[in-house]
C-alpha cells in the first residue's frame, strides 16, 4: 500500500456512485482485505465501506433480506435469522471461525472473496438466494452461480432469500479437527422440502471442497419427487461420495470425505424417512 | 463523506477517541491498528500472531470488540476505541478485572487483556451466560498457560460482579 | 509435618503479578520504548540443504534506512549449543551464529537492522543469495544410512556419530537382566508408536532487545527461561567477558521449554555491538513454528512380557527422536524418555533401554514441557492396557500392583539421569493410589464402564473410558542449582532476590510465600525481584520442573538465615535466649510473654545500635528428584460417522507433595492437560516434500480453544516429600503426559482400535475402523 494515495469513506450509497470505479478496493470489516493488500502497490485509493446503510437484517413478504454488512455476529444472534429456516442462518453462521473474526467479518466479503472454507456462500446456496449488486449505476440481482461464474465488479448491497423455503428441513455441520477452527475437512448444508413423507424439494451443498460451494443437481432432480420411505438410501448416499471423491480424488482426504459423506448423507435421508 | 489525502510527508491523518481521550495522529499505510495503539503507549494490547488469529490484540472499537492486528490504522478514523487500559488500573480495577485475578486466571497474563475484552463484549450484552455461551465467546481468545478452566470460572464471577453492582444501582 | 499449620504456604493466595496483567500494565519485553532504537530481522533459508556460494548485500545496503548486514563472513565461528543447560551442557557444540552452510527450511543465513522494520524486512528481500544446493534427508531412520551428512564440519563437538547423523545416542543400556529375555512371559507384546512435531505455541513469539549501557556494558533484555545460561553462551559465541554481559527477563508470556534456548539474544547482541545501538528482535508467529524450537518426534518401540498372574517381566524400551536440523537438548531428551518414565514400573526380570537421537534437515527439536516423559508414557501407559486385556485383568488392578510404592526404589534411578548417570534415590513420598482411587471415583469409572458397554451396542456414537499414569521429576539431581538473597527494611518488610525464572509460572508468588512462611509475615511483606543477572543471584532457569523444589529449597534456607539473625538481634534487645524465641507475625514473641516487631528491630539495625543490615543468601541444589506422579481418567465419544473424538470429562488427579499455591499448581496442571489434549486430537506440523513446514500459524495448526473443553478438573492430592520445601515437590510438566495414553485407551475401550500414531485426527480415526 505504499502509493495509496485517498482513503474515502461514503455515507450513503450515492456517494458511493460518485466514487466508485470498476477496480477500486473495497474493504469492509478487514479481516480479509487488508492482510490481502498490505504489500499492494497499485492500489491509490481506498473505499472503506463500513459507513454505508447496509448493516440489517430485514424481512418482507417473500423473503429473508441481509445488508451485505451485517457480520457473522449479527446473522448469529439476530431474531429474524434465528426465527426463520428454523434458526438454519444462525446455527450455520456460528461455525465461522471465532467469535472475534465473527464480529467483523462481514457477509458480503465471506461472498466477495471466495475461499473453501466460507460459510456464507454456502447459506446463500442451500437457501437458492440471489445476490444484489450495485456497481454505481445500476442494480444486478443474480444467483451465487452467475457471480461467481461472470465475476460482476461492483458493491454486494443485499442478499435475498426465499421465505417460501421457511419450513423446510434443514442440516448444517461443519467437520473439523476441532470444535473452534476456520478450515474443515468438509462442510455438509442441506435442505429439504417434505410433504407426507414426499421430497418437494432438495439442495445438498458441499463447502470445503473447492473455492466455491458445491451441489449436484442431477442426483437431487433423481430424489425430487419420490417418497423417502421408497428410496434407496443406501444408493444415493453412495451416488454423493463418489461425486465428492470425483471433485478432487488425489486430494489428501479424498477417501476420508468419501466415508464421511456416504454416513451423513445416509444418516441425513434415513432421519428424514423416520419423521 | 469522509476523505482522507495523504499529506507530503507521505502520511493520513486520522481523528478518532482512545479511552476517552481524543486523538489526531499521522498514520502510514501500511500501519496497523495495533502497532498505532501500542505506538500510542498502551502496551496492554499484544502481538501474538499478527493474523487476527489468537485474539491477544483485542480490543473494542465502537462497542464491538475486534482484533486490531488484521486492521489498518486508517480504519480507525471517525471511531472510539477502547483498550485494556480503559477499562480500568491497579487502582481501581474493572469488575471484570478483579474477577480473573481472583478466579485465578492469570498465568502469564499474555492473552489476558484481549480475553477480558471479549469478556466485556458478551457481558454487555448477556447478563447471565452459561458455560457453553462463554466458551462460544471466547473461542479467538487463545491461551496456553491455563487450558481456559479457570478462566471460564472468571467469567462467570465477572458476570455475578456485574450483576451486583447493577442492582446496587437501583436501590 | 502437619499440612494444616501452615499460614502462608498451601494457601489460595493472588498471584501478586496478577492485578497487574489483569490492568495491561507494561510488564512484557516489548512493552518498552527505546529512543533510536533499531529493528533486526533474520533472513532465513529457503532450502533444506544447501551452502552459501556467494552473499551480495550491496543492493540490500542502499535500502533507505538499513544500518547494518552480517553475514557468516562478520561473525566468529564458535561451535556451541544453544541448549540452555548447565555448563558443560550435555549437547553437542553443533551451531554457529550465522554459517556458510544451512540445514533446515528456516534455518539462518544472514542478519539486518534497520530504522524501520519495513526497512529492514525490504533489504532481506534485495539480498542476493548464489547457492549450492545439497541432497536433504528427512526420515531419522533414512539419516542414520549416512548418504547425506549433516553435519560434516570439522570444528563441531560432542556429536557421537556425526557420518551417520547421530546428534545422540544411549546404546544398549541394560539396567536389569535376571533371565534370557522374554523367557518368563506368557505374553509379549510388541507395539510402534510415533509423535509428530509439535510446537509450544506460547503466545507471546520470542522477543529480545539488546542494548549497551552508560558503560558500555551489553544489557540483554529477553524472553527468556534462562538469563544464566543466555549470559554465559553470548559470552562465548561472541568473545565477550561475562562481567561485561547484564540478562533481564522481564514478564514472559508463555516458555513451555521453547524458551529454555538461546534464540535471538546472540544474534542481536551482535548487531547491536555493531552499531552501538539498541536492537530489538522479535519472531513472527510463523518464525516461532518454524525457526524457534519443537518437541522431539519420535518412533518407539516397545516390547513388554507379561504373566497370567500379573507381573510385568521384561520391558525394552528403544526410542529414536528426530533432532532436527541440530542437536540442542537431543541427549537430555531422550534420556528423560527412559528416566522420568520407567522407574514408575517394577520388572521382575529384565529391564532395558536404548535409543538416538538423529539429525535431519528438518525443524529443530528442543526442550518441551514432559521433556521425554510424553514420548516415553505414550508406548508405556498404552501398553499396560494392552497387557492386561491379554491376560484378562482389571487395568485398574493391573497397574497398582505393578507401580512403585512409597519406600523402594529402581534400578533406573542410579542408571538414567539427564545426559548422564543419575542419581540413586527411593520414594519418599507418593500419592499414586490416592491419586487412581480418587479419579475413578470422580470419573465414575466402574459404573459408567458398563453403562457404555451396553449403550455402545445401539449407539453410531460409541463412549469409553481411558486411564494413565504418570511421573517426573523434580529438577536434576546433583546439577540443578538456584539461589536465593532476603534483606530486610525498617518496616518490617523483606526483600526477595531470587534467580529463579517465571515465566508465568507464578514462581515469583509461590517462593514469596515460602519465605513468608519462614519469616512468619504475610504474602504482602515480600517484595519479589528475580531474573536479573546483575541484581539477584545463580538460578539454572525454569525447566526441568526445577523451580519450586530446588530454587524454592534455596528460598527457604536464606529465610531460615534471616530468620536466625532477627532472633539472634532480638535476643540481644529483649535480653532473652534465643531458644526462647520465634518468630510469628511479622514480630518476635518470647516464651515468657515478651514480644518485639520486625519494624523495630529492622530500625535498630539500621540506625540505632550494632547497626547491620539484615540480609542473607543460600544455595540449593536437589541431592535427589523426588518425583510426582498423577493418575489421569478420560471419558470420550468416537462419532463413528466423522471419527471425530470428544473428550467428554477429563479429571487428572496429581501428587505434587505440598501444593504451596493450591491454585496456581491446578492452574499449571489444568494448562498442561489441555496442552496434552492438543497432542492428542489436532496437533502436528505438515511438513512438504521439501522440508517446508505447511502449517505454520494458528489457522492450520490447531492448538485447543474454549469451545474445545468440556470438563476437565485437576485435583490435587496431598502427600508431604521430606526432601522438598514445606514438603513440595514440582507439578508443571506431569500433566501434559497423560491425555495421550489415557485417550488412546479410551479410544480402544470405545470401539476397539488401538491407535499408535498421534494426533488422533477424525481421518485416522475412521481409517482405523474401516480396517477393523
């Protein structure tokens, strides 16, 4: 950061519009950002974005809505996000690594700087959440899938998540060496629609796999729809750890995930079938 | 909006309030929150890690508590800051303060300052916590020296404290 | 001796540094300002193995603010160790401050100081470095063939075998030998167990300031546990005359043996000699994983034979230790594996031991808390299980009958000391059976045994228990020396000069109320002054588990002095005979009803008459060891889903003699145990094809959080050692040597598996099952 030259904080989005430019730096709550630039020359201006109207968590008729400011703390301890999904936003959001880190980290940065062991993306997933974006101008509002895949430079503001999947089924666990830890051998975040015993709907999601969370769509389209007291259980759960084992098989624990998600995935759908 | 220029001797000034007391301070880029505080003088804040990881540079900043070590000074414009100093001294210690001494807490005494930040942060906003809620709360506050035992008894001593002199208060 | 009379001593009182670090009071090594003081930073090397062809500062020089580069080419070479031991230390004089060739990833290759640390870590990044790069070896057993040798400068000492990388070694060293081997046993059993790197991780990273004083005298200001030993090797490696050298440790935030080593004190002396300013050296938390000091892993063998009836008839024990890159502490180490373990056992027929200690070009092992003790009890305490399952006895049963008792002593005492022979002694003081009989109770152990058994043949979620048990030792017998100097002031109060080293310990409050107790005043009447070369006197340091029994022995002998002298003074005032005398109270009470305070006779010693000033130092060093021991009791859960393994409660029961501060000595025990938890489920460097350590910080090297303790309670149990003050013997290592045997066996109890190789992390775990 030695040719930084401006360091500007706006208080409202359109003075952010004013300011913002394609590739300027945005820093949040830092804990990612500026460990990440310290020995960045090019940067000479810096936004630090923590002023803007964006720290709420917010509920209307459809959806569960989340300023991309609010931290790990504030999904964990708020009342809407413990109400709704069956408190799945607030149990997952205190996995992340430690309660320090969790009073900073904000979510639009766990979304804008990927890393295997975010959790965020993988609610945002699990939840089939869109992501609204403001690069000065205009609003995008697009899937986590499209934002990763086209990399849209700009502001996350909000995420949007579907109410209609309030009462779903949910499970999130986090596999760790220890109870307190910011990497994992794998993170399972599942959700289920259940109606007299019929699956209507289904999101498996995978993290500590790749850089981005990861689902088959596929194997969940096979399981839609059928009655969970038919189903081979026992083939799907192995259908999911040859598709885990796939993603990188030469990895260090390729076999150990294989084992693990072919028992959770089993135990998960065999609960399921006992409700 | 704010904005700060960088002046000719290469510097950002910055404006914000350390315990209390107001301050304007040069600052370099690449300066962290933690090298400033302790640069200031107040050396209660530490170096364990310098990757936000152990939590010894804890300290609280707009009533939210954070590690400094991972922030850049700049961020502290605008803000009020808190350290181990401002809680309380010798002379008069903070309840907080006094409840890990007493619980026997203290070994080294190096991840002290940060852990009884975090501790006013879940105090402030949890009257009464159980074992399991403190031992979530602490969990970026690492230490060696004592296994955590007994400083989960400090806390819960520092929250009976708390509650006393609260309802001492009222009557 | 009554326990119960004590006032001062074995009493919950505040650690008197407390408040103060409560406060974030200044009290640490970098909590200083210096004016113009200068920032050093080593640069280290990027290969395992390889030779400086050619160092090019110049570019590094032109950096703005840089003072000073040193190079092998600016220093003189000295092989010495950097081991804190007593002189001559037990370790081979294998290192030199900066030398042409490197050994290990992390290793040093050349020095800077600078204005800035920007400026300084910018010059390391302009030095120009030609190197020859020379074949690695990583694997103790693949070193011993000697195609790569380590060590093959002609000026190094005291290594063994250096052509074939052996930094130490105990050959065949047969300490009982009745029968041919095995003859007797109706089983054998014989297992590998290995131990991975495993780092300290005291919070606060190394730290050293170094300046020179208005004589030009060299004052070292450091994070240390051993001012004496730092003192004395600066000395050496640098050419210097002791009388010139002055080591303050200030408060320290953490050693746990990491700090028992010479680490930056030599280097940045240097710099600051060479520009007579003051230096400032501190490690960055990857340094300190990689470039500090480790624990020694390590592959044992053990072999045990065992009768139906219960006896234990052979044990052969061989252990080889991975020294690393040097060979600090690889004697001393590998000989605690045997010494502070197996005098624990009696072995009616043949008892052995053999082991080495061998370079690699790896990380550098050291001094660690356990020291051994936790490399050698893991094989040990498994095996006993092991043993009694095969022979169809009760664990609990099979190990009383098979530990030493109060009275008798062992073969191995006289045999292993620490780098040398040892020193014969008996117990004389134990508390093991208190210890076992007071865990299981506590843990339930009986009835929640069969609870589990029936519940494990439902549950995916399997429960067991698991027990250990341990000794150690306290202090080197015969070697160990502190001391101590008390001066007393006119109010009453005294002053406590002591070598001895706390590096958090809460040695400055418990060897305080040892003189408290002697002096008959209270806590608060000790004013406590340690660890300063100039100031107080001779103390080894703080390891070996030294502190309270030795340097707590020497405390008590200068208060007895001063003591005697306040009689003797107040004799002559109240014109009585001393026998009629004591003290109590901070006053001296006669028999016949006279009384006198300290304050008045403190003030006619200095002012009024015969005036002196009322002062005494005393020596100690232990004639013997006396060791502690401790029973420990885990109840785990094996999610056979995960592997993943919870410690559910965890109760070590210790025998530490007198505890003279009940809580700082549960405190120590409580850090310890939860330390050797650590070992036990997450800890472990990852080390890459290349030597390069891959997980050099606190994200991936997992020590323990709150969130990962659930019940863990250290109980004390009282005994009275007569060879220790007010019958103390040492409680800071013995806990870390439990959690790794004790688990393994709750982990065999719960599902069957014997796991031999630590960590026991959830992907072995799993492993492990499958295979069943």
């Amino acid at each position: 950061m030695n040719n930084l030259k401006e360091v500007l904080r706006p208080k409202t989005l359109s003075e952010f519009s004013k300011i913002y430019k394609k590739n300027s730096y945005l820093m949040a709550g830092s804990t990612y950002s500026f460990k990440s630039i310290e020995n960045n020359n090019e940067i000479k201006e810096l936004i630090i974005i923590d002023s803007l109207p964006l720290k709420y968590i917010k509920k209307d008729k459809n959806s569960v809505r989340l300023g991309s400011l609010s931290t790990f703390y504030d999904l964990e301890n708020n009342e809407i996000t413990k109400k709704h999904f069956f408190g799945f936003i607030s149990h997952a959001a205190s996995f992340c690594s430690s309660q320090l880190i969790r009073n900073m980290a904000t979510f639009g940065g766990n979304i804008a700087h990927p890393n295997a062991f975010n959790i965020l993306p993988l609610i945002v997933e699990t939840l089939n959440g869109k992501i609204k974006i403001y690069d000065g101008k205009k609003y995008y509002t697009i899937s986590l899938g499209a934002y990763y895949s086209k990399k849209i430079p700009g502001l996350i503001t909000e995420i949007i998540l579907p109410l209609k999947y309030d009462k779903n089924v949910f499970y999130f666990e986090k596999i760790a060496r220890t109870n307190s830890s910011w990497e994992s051998y794998i993170t399972f975040s599942f959700r289920t629609g259940l109606l007299k015993n019929k699956i209507t709907d289904l999101r498996m999601v995978f993290g500590a796999l790749t850089h981005i969370p990861l689902y088959n769509a596929q194997i969940e389209k096979e399981v839609i729809g059928k009655s969970v007291k038919e189903l081979d259980i026992d083939y799907v759960a192995k259908r999911y750890s040859d598709f885990v084992y796939s993603v990188n098989p030469s990895h260090k624990y390729s076999d150990y995930r294989k084992e693990v998600v072919y028992n959770t995935v089993k135990e998960f759908l065999n609960k399921l079938s006992k409700r | 909006m704010k904005k700060i220029t960088r002046n000719a001797q290469g510097f950002f000034n910055i404006s914000f309030i350390l315990n209390s007391k107001d301050f304007s301070v040069d600052v370099s880029p690449k300066e962290t929150l933690l090298d400033l505080i302790r640069m200031l003088g107040y050396k209660g804040t530490k170096r364990g890690c310098d990757s936000g990881d152990c939590g010894s540079c804890a300290i609280i900043m707009n009533s939210v508590t954070v590690v400094s070590c991972v922030l850049p000074a700049l961020y502290a414009d605008g803000k009020e800051i808190i350290t181990i100093e401002g809680l309380g001294d010798v002379s008069n210690p903070h309840p907080i303060q006094s409840a890990f001494v007493e619980a026997g807490a203290v070994q080294c005494g190096f991840c002290i300052p940060g852990m009884i930040m975090t501790t006013k942060f879940l105090l402030d906003r949890i009257e009464n916590p159980d074992e399991k809620t403190i031992k979530h709360y602490l969990d970026g506050n690492l230490c060696r020296c004592t296994g955590y035992i007994k400083q989960v008894n400090a806390v819960k001593l520092a929250s009976s404290k708390l509650k006393n002199i609260k309802n001492r208060k009222w009557r | 001796m009554e326990n119960n009379n004590f006032k001062v001593v074995n009493k919950r009182l505040e650690k008197i540094d407390s408040l103060a670090l409560a406060c974030g009071k200044p009290m640490f090594c970098d909590d200083i300002d210096i004016t113009a003081m200068l920032y050093g930073k080593i640069m280290f090397s990027p290969h395992p193995h390889a030779l400086i062809k050619n160092i090019d500062v110049s570019r590094a020089l032109e950096v703005k603010g840089v003072e000073a580069i040193v190079t092998y080419k600016d220093i003189p070479r000295i092989p010495h160790t950097t081991a804190g031991q007593g002189y001559p230390e037990p370790s081979p004089y294998d290192t030199y401050i900066l030398d042409k060739k490197v050994r290990y990833v992390g290793d040093r290759v050349c020095a800077v100081c600078a204005k800035t640390l920007e400026a300084a870590n910018e010059a390391i990044s302009k030095i120009k470095v030609e190197w020859e790069i020379l074949p690695a070896v990583f694997d103790p057993f693949e070193s011993l063939k000697g195609k790569v040798v380590i060590h093959d400068e002609p000026d190094s000492k005291n290594i063994p075998d250096a052509r074939h990388n052996i930094a130490a070694e105990v050959k065949e060293l047969v300490m009982q030998k009745k029968t041919e081997w095995f003859e007797e046993a109706d089983y054998v059993i014989e297992n590998e167990y290995t131990i991975p790197y495993l780092q300290h991780c005291a919070i606060e990273p190394h730290t050293t300031i170094t300046y020179l004083d208005e004589y030009g005298r060299l004052v070292i200001r450091t994070s240390t546990q051993v001012p004496w030993h730092v003192r004395r090797i600066v000395a050496q490696t640098l050419n210097i005359p002791i009388k010139k050298i002055r080591v303050i440790k200030p408060r320290i935030g953490g050693g746990f043996g990491s700090k028992q080593e010479i680490m930056l004190e030599d280097i940045c002396a240097f710099l600051t000699l060479k520009t007579s300013r003051a230096v400032k050296m501190e490690y960055t938390r990857k340094d300190v994983f990689v470039s500090s000091r480790t624990r020694h892993p390590a592959i044992i063998k053990l072999k045990t034979g065992v009768k139906k009836d219960g006896t234990i008839t052979d044990i052969d024990l061989d252990v080889t230790l991975n020294a690393g890159a040097y060979g600090p502490h690889a004697l001393t180490v590998l000989m605690c594996s045997g010494s502070h373990t197996l005098p624990m056992y009696k072995v009616k027929n043949n008892l052995k031991f053999s082991g080495r200690s061998v370079y690699t070009n790896l990380p550098v092992a050291g001094a660690y808390r356990g020291y051994g003790a936790t490399q050698g009890f893991f094989p040990l305490e498994s095996q006993m299980d092991i043993m009694a399952e095969k022979i169809g006895m009760d664990p609990v049963e099979f190990r009383k009958r098979n530990y030493i008792k109060l009275g008798e002593t062992s073969p191995v005492f006289k045999a292993m000391g620490e780098g040398r022979e040892g020193v014969e002694q008996s117990i004389k003081s134990i508390g093991l059976i208190e210890a076992i009989d007071r865990g299981l109770n506590e843990i339930k152990w009986y009835e929640k045994k069969e609870k589990y058994q029936k519940l494990n043949q439902k549950s995916s979620i399997k429960y067991g228990l698991g027990m250990a048990c341990m000794m150690q030792g306290s202090g080197i017998a015969e070697i160990d020396m502190g001391s101590a100097t008390i001066k007393m002031n006119e109010d009453g109060s005294f002053n406590l000069l002591i070598g001895a080293t706390d590096l958090g310990t809460g040695s400055d409050t418990i060897l305080a109320q040892i003189a408290a107790e002697a002096l008959g005043v209270e806590l608060s009447d000790i004013i406590v002054y340690s660890s300063d070369t100039d100031l107080t006197p001779f103390d080894v340091g703080a390891y070996a588990s030294s502190t309270t029994f030795v340097s707590g022995g020497a405390v008590k002998k200068a208060a007895d002095l001063v003591r005697d002298i306040i009689i003797e003074d107040a004799s002559k005032i109240l014109k009585e005979p001393k026998e009629n005398l004591r003290v109590e109270n901070k006053s001296v009470i006669s028999k016949s009803g006279k009384k006198i305070s300290f304050k008045e006779i403190a003030n006619t010693a200095f002012y009024y008459h015969d005036q002196h000033q009322i002062i005494a130092s005393a020596s100690h060093y232990g004639k013997t060891s006396p060791p502690p021991f401790a029973a420990h009791f885990a109840e785990i859960s094996v999610d056979t889903r995960t592997g993943i393994i919870n410690v559910l409660n965890y109760i070590a029961c210790v025998d530490c003699g007198t505890a003279i501060n009940p809580t700082l000595a549960e405190g120590q025990n409580d850090g310890a145990v939860v330390n050797g938890i650590g070992h036990t489920l997450s800890e472990g460097f990852e080390i890459s094809s290349n030597g390069t350590v891959l997980n050099a910080n606190f994200r991936r090297y997992k020590i323990l959080t709150s969130k990962d303790i659930t019940n863990i309670k250290s109980i004390l149990i009282s005994t009275y050692e007569p060879d220790g003050p007010y019958g103390a013997k040492s409680v800071s290592e013995i806990g870390i040597n439990g959690p790794l045997p004790a688990i393994s066996n709750a982990i065999y109890n719960a599902i069957k598996v014997r796991l031999t190789e630590a960590p026991f992390t959830p992907d072995k775990v799993l492993k492990a099952l499958k295979k069943k």
